[in-house]
C-alpha cells in the first residue's frame, strides 16, 4: 500500500443525509477510485451502498472494500422503544433480541456498522441524551452494553446479517458540566475508573468491534486527543485491537477546544492519542501523509491503524461477500414477529410510577366498567414522536398511535379525543376547553403528554428545565380540576419535574418514547391485559436543583438521614427548600400486583480478601461464586407480575469512600399471585472489588451490608465481614 492508500483506509465520509457540519466534499467517488476513503455512512439503501462499493471493488488499485454505517440505536426500520426504555425492562435478553432484529434488517441494507451501543454513564436529566443509554449505574450499563453487541454481532461477525457495534462515547460524555451537551467534564481517575469505564469495558469484553471517542474535553484533555483513555486504557490495560472511530467532525474540534491551532496539529494529536478513524472532518485526509513526511507521525502507527480498520472489514466477511442482495432487502424489514417483539419490548419498558386508589380500588388496570374515555394530549395521535429521537430508517406511518389503538377498542363513539395543547407553541383557549369537555363527557380521562422527542430528546437537546413544555401542565390541571379520574402517560427520554402531577394525579405511567407498537403496548397496559415491569434506571429528581442525582452516592461527614430534615437540624449536608431525595428511586417501579420480601439469608457471614484476590488474579470471577444470598418474594396480590429482584452492597472500612449502595446483581421472576419463590445471588470477587486509593481493582478487608431488595432504598439486608 502507498502511504496515501494507507491513510484512505483512516478516513471516513458521511455520504447520505447529514446529521451535522458536513465536508463540503462531493467528489467521494473519484477519492474512492483513488482508494482515499475507507468508510462512509449515512447511506440507507442496498443499492446506493453497492453503487459505492462497485467503485472501491473494481475501480481502486487494491480493491479493498468501504465498510458502510449508520446510527441504528433503537432499531432500524422496525424501531422499539428509546434505549432508556429498553434498559428500563431489566431484561438483557430482551434487549439482545431488539438488537439482533435491528441487525438483521439493517445489513439487508448494506448497513455493516452501527454507532451503537451508547454505554455513557448519565447522572444528569438535564442532558438530552440520557435518551440513548442506560442510565446512571454502571452494573446495569454492562449487562445492556453487552446485550448490544451479542445482538448486534450475532455469533460470527461474518455472518451476512450481522452488524459491527461500536460503545460509544469514550468516556465521560454523559457527565457534562450542567447536563449541556459537548460541554467539559471532570472525572477523578478513581470516578472513572469505578462508574464510567465498566460499560466500555464490558462492550469490549463481549466482543465489540469498534469504539467511538467522545466530543467533552476530560480533564482539561478532549476525549478524542486523550493518550490516557485511549492509548494507556483501551489498547495496553485491555489490549482492545478494534477500531477506534472518532465522533462527527471531533477532530477538527480539537481547534476550537483550544489544544491545536490548526488542522494539521489537531490531526496530529488525535491520531498519536489513539484514534484509528476521522470521522467527516477529513483532516487525516488532508494532513497525515505529510505528517509522516516531515517525521511528526511514524509510519509503522499508520500502519497499525490500519491494520485494525482491515482487520474489522476482514472479520465482517466484505473481503469474500462485498455486495448486498438487493433482493432481500424489503422482504427483511417489520416481520411480523420483528413487530410482536417490538409491542413486547414497549410493555416491558413501562414503569408504573403511581397508581392511587380511586373507588374500590386502584385505578389501574382500568375495568370493563369505563365504557367512555377522554384521550387528551399532544402525543395521543402523533406518530412521529412514538419513535424518539435516532430513528434511523423509522417510518410514522409505521406506528400505532394510542388514540387508533384505543379507537379499536372501546370504538369511535366512546373515544372523545382532544389534543388540548401544543409542546411549545402557545395553543389556545379554545383547545384547554375542548380538551375539558371530552374529559367532562367520559369516565376517566387519559392524558398523553411530554416532550417533542425529536427536538427535545437525545443529542442536542439539553434542558434547563424539566417540566412539561407549553401549556401542558395548564392542561393536566384544568383536566384534573373536572373531578374525573385522570390517568398521566408520560412520554420522554428523561426524568421530568412534575411535583404537582404526582401529588394530585391518581395515576402515572411513564412510557418514553415506546417505539411503532405504542397503542397496542399501551392500551394493553392500560387495561391489564399486559402488567407494568418496568423499572427506572435513572433516579427521578423532585426538582431540577437536584441534579446531578444518582442513587449510587458517597455519603458525608454530616449525612442528613432520611426523609425531610428538620430546620433545627442545620449542619448537615442538606437543602433548605428541598428534600435531598428523589421522587422517585433508581430501580423502583410499581406492579398491577404487590411482592413482599422476607426470609434474607448468606451462607458465609466472614469471606478472606486474600482468597478473593487469589480468584480476581486467576480472573476466575464469572466461574466462581463465594457467596450465595437468598431471600423470599411472595406475591401479595391477586395477579400474576414479574418482579426484577435486585441486589445491593455496601462496603466501609475501605481506603476510599464506597457508595451508600452499589447494584451487583438483578434478576427478574415471574411470580404468581400467592406464591412464594425463592431467589438466589451467586456472588463472585467482581461484587466486592474497588478500585482503591492506588487506583488498583482489588477487594480489601471492609464490613459488608447486603440487600436484597425491590428498588436502590428499600429491602431486606444482612451484614457479612470480609477478613484479612
């Protein structure tokens, strides 16, 4: 290869609809020709990506094949619920399938890479794409990350219908400075270490075939010039030999970060950091080969680059099966069980985060005694936004609306529809009133609000405030103030503010942005045909002066103690006009059926950090269990429910501070009502390791409490020692 042909194989354009600065470049084909582009995305269909390969395959010298990609994060043509609602199920398997489907039909396209998983840690509500992850704690962030790519992947990377993941962002994009997005953050290498490299991590151990480095400047040093994470971490501590993409145009924002001066240097410091592949900013393009000419970048580390980005396209198989069957390709998206999966996928990831007496009894599931119903809401009937933001290839005309679906069910005539407001505009009076009369004229009314997900969700879209847009909230009260009973679908891509709603709404469900098979899901789950098992992953803050809010907490030298803090009671680390606590925990949601947890018990009350240093050494953790903790869930109510049981630690006497309660186990069972099952935790030295104030993942001697419990504050616990 020549040195230009080399450095081809390092850049990378977005060739189909932009999603941000673009190049200003239109002659691909001829640098394809001329073998100076190694991958392209944004493409969406069989044939234009076999246009383009044609010309690598039988136009350039070597004949080396483009890898093409796309942001498939939630699906590709049949799109399921955002990705914090896919986490909100608990249910990796699950989430596996949804990526294997989006897999499948994205390869039938010619799509062989994705920009997905995204495993950022995300503390802050206030930061749009929460929407993309998994939320705030990092057990539960590896368990979804390496669902992604088993799903992503399937069993062989070769196979035709398989995709390249790639966990995206490294690392500590998702704890922005004021949740606003791109904007700097500050990590301590222990924080680092501890909560935000364990989802990267796992996605790498599980196989993942690229990484993308992040936009946010990490310590003073931008993420994608960052020799510690990218060189020192990801290559020699876990001996990652993947690609290591940069995010859109993060190169060349390397000059207005402050730390190049032009594109040559920042093309520079990006590369000798660590990353393989310029995304869209063209300045390895432009700048390598000269580089190397003048002696700034050696020769044999563009030759390791690209030995990684051809080694990802020979594992992918487009060496031997460069083309795609443009045949197959419609015949591969929405089958139906793609779209079953896709109504299942929605069910789960609902959480059910009040459910009020109303009569004689709970509101929810609504009975066969509601005969008419208001459906009030901007969301009711909008299909655009049941598909979140990052739809890729999703199409409106796709999606069920709850207003069709709940149409179909009670009929037309007893269906009294409103859209009562708009997200920002001003709305009017007449639309409040007429949403007040259908509420008037029906049994219950459901409102259907929240966020414009497409605006107001994922990247981009930061909020300074978290309540309902527009006049929603105006709405929600004028409808309330009817006496009816009203049911709240919360439809976002975060935790909102909603302290009146929770105190004065009998009902409240929060539903994200569920994906093509909203109505069905919902409607389902409004009347009880399916039960709400999903639970939050982010904490829910009372208000926006909370934030950053996340259960997984250091204590301090004053704790507060639970509940509201008493004015006399000054000293401690407290608000004056806030409880320190959320709405709402991590892990907490709500059943049509009631559990209660009893009986805990561990079959070691002492275990030696000597013999669990020996297992971590061996890095036997996955094959050895050293302890066993189990406990009783009994289903207290009338109705079968699945219940995802978790797990919890605390560790003190060590030689940092640990969390109040880390997650290190889950498990969900389906119990039915009057059964008591039994639950176990096979407890490995992963569950009791810290990294230490030597910055070593090790476990030291520490008192142990353990709960086994339904959410990050409730339980039952026991205490264990770990001995010398």
């Amino acid at each position: 290869m020549t040195l230009e042909e080399k450095v081809g194989q390092l850049v990378q354009y977005s060739a189909g609809q932009p999603t941000g600065p673009g190049t200003g470049r239109t002659d691909y084909d001829d640098m394809i020709r001329k073998g100076e582009v190694g991958a392209l995305f944004n493409i969406t269909t069989a044939h234009q990506v076999n246009a383009f390969q044609h010309i690598a395959v039988e136009q350039s010298r070597l004949h080396i094949p483009l890898i093409f990609g796309l942001d498939v994060i939630h699906g590709f043509r049949t799109e399921f619920p955002i990705p914090l609602g896919l986490a909100s199920t608990w249910d990796p398997d699950l989430v596996q399938q949804t990526a294997r489907v989006a897999a499948r039909e994205a390869s039938a396209s010619g799509i062989r890479w994705t920009f997905s998983p995204m495993v950022d840690i995300a503390r802050d509500a206030r930061w749009g794409r929460m929407a993309e992850g998994a939320g705030e704690d990092p057990f539960l962030g590896s368990a979804m990350a390496r669902a992604y790519v088993r799903g992503y992947q399937g069993a062989r990377l070769d196979a035709p219908d398989s995709i390249a993941a790639c966990a995206k962002h490294f690392v500590g994009y998702g704890a922005a400075e004021g949740g606003r997005d791109y904007n700097s953050t500050e990590i301590s290498e222990h924080t680092l270490r501890q909560y935000y490299l364990p989802p990267f991590y796992a996605a790498i151990e599980e196989g993942a075939a690229t990484i993308m480095s992040a936009f946010n400047s990490l310590n003073a040093v931008p993420a994608s010039a960052n020799p510690f994470t990218l060189t020192q971490i990801l290559r020699k501590e876990w001996g990652f030999q993947g690609i290591a993409d940069s995010d859109y145009t993060a190169i060349a924002e390397l000059i207005p970060h402050g730390i190049a001066n032009d594109g040559a240097m920042a093309a520079r410091k990006a590369f000798l950091a660590g990353v393989d592949m310029d995304m869209v900013s063209s300045l390895y393009h432009d700048h390598l080969a000269e580089l190397v000419h003048s002696g700034e970048v050696p020769e044999t580390a563009v030759d390791e680059a690209v030995r990684r980005v051809l080694r990802v396209k020979f594992a992918l198989g487009l060496f031997e099966h460069a083309y795609t069957d443009e045949s197959k390709e419609a015949g591969a998206m929405l089958l139906p069980d793609s779209v079953a999966l896709a109504r299942t996928a929605a069910e789960q990831s609902f959480v059910l985060l009040k459910n009020a007496t109303v009569g004689a009894g709970p509101l929810l599931p609504l009975s066969g005694t509601v005969k008419t119903l208001a459906l009030i809401g901007p969301l009711a009937d909008d299909r655009a936004n049941m598909l979140g933001s990052w739809a890729a290839q999703g199409r409106p005309a796709n999606v069920i609306t709850l207003r069709r679906a709940i149409t179909e069910k009670l009929g037309a005539q007893n269906v009294h529809y409103a859209k009562g407001s708009e997200f920002l505009a001003a709305g009017s009076d007449a639309q409040l009133e007429e949403a007040v009369k259908a509420a008037q004229e029906s049994d219950v009314a459901i409102l259907a609000l929240g966020e414009n997900a497409p605006e107001m969700t994922g990247e981009a879209a930061s909020r300074a405030f978290l309540g309902l847009p527009g006049r929603q909230e105006e709405l929600l009260e004028k409808v309330v103030a009817t006496g009816k009973p009203v049911v709240l679908l919360l439809f976002s891509g975060r935790p909102l503010t909603l302290p009146w709603a929770f105190e004065h709404v009998p009902a409240v469900m929060a539903v994200w942005s569920p994906g093509i098979q909203a109505g069905p899901a919902l409607v389902r789950s409004l009347f009880g045909d399916a039960n709400p098992a999903g639970r939050l992953v982010v904490s829910w803050p009372r208000s926006v002066g909370q934030e950053p809010l996340y259960y997984n907490a250091l204590n301090t030298g004053r704790p507060p103690g639970a509940g509201v803090v008493p004015a006399e009671k000054k000293y401690v680390s407290r608000y004056i006009d806030e409880q320190n606590g959320p709405q709402f925990p991590f892990g907490f949601g709500l059943s049509y059926t009631t559990f209660r947890y009893a009986n805990l018990h561990i079959d070691k009350t002492q275990i030696s950090a000597k013999s669990l240093n020996d297992d971590l050494q061996a890095r036997q953790p996955k094959q050895s269990a050293v302890l066993t903790a189990s406990a009783d869930i009994t289903n207290t109510g009338t109705r079968a429910g699945v219940e995802t049981v978790q797990c919890y630690i605390r560790l003190q006497g060590t030689s940092v501070a640990e969390p109040v309660r880390a997650l290190t186990k889950f498990q969900r069972m389906t119990i039915a009502p009057g059964e008591t099952r039994k639950v176990s935790f096979l407890l490995g030295p992963n569950a009791f390791a810290i990294w230490n104030d030597q910055q070593k993942f090790t476990v030291e001697p520490a008192r142990v409490t353990l709960w086994i419990a339904p959410d990050s504050t409730q339980g039952v616990h026991a205490a264990l020692e770990i001995t010398k």
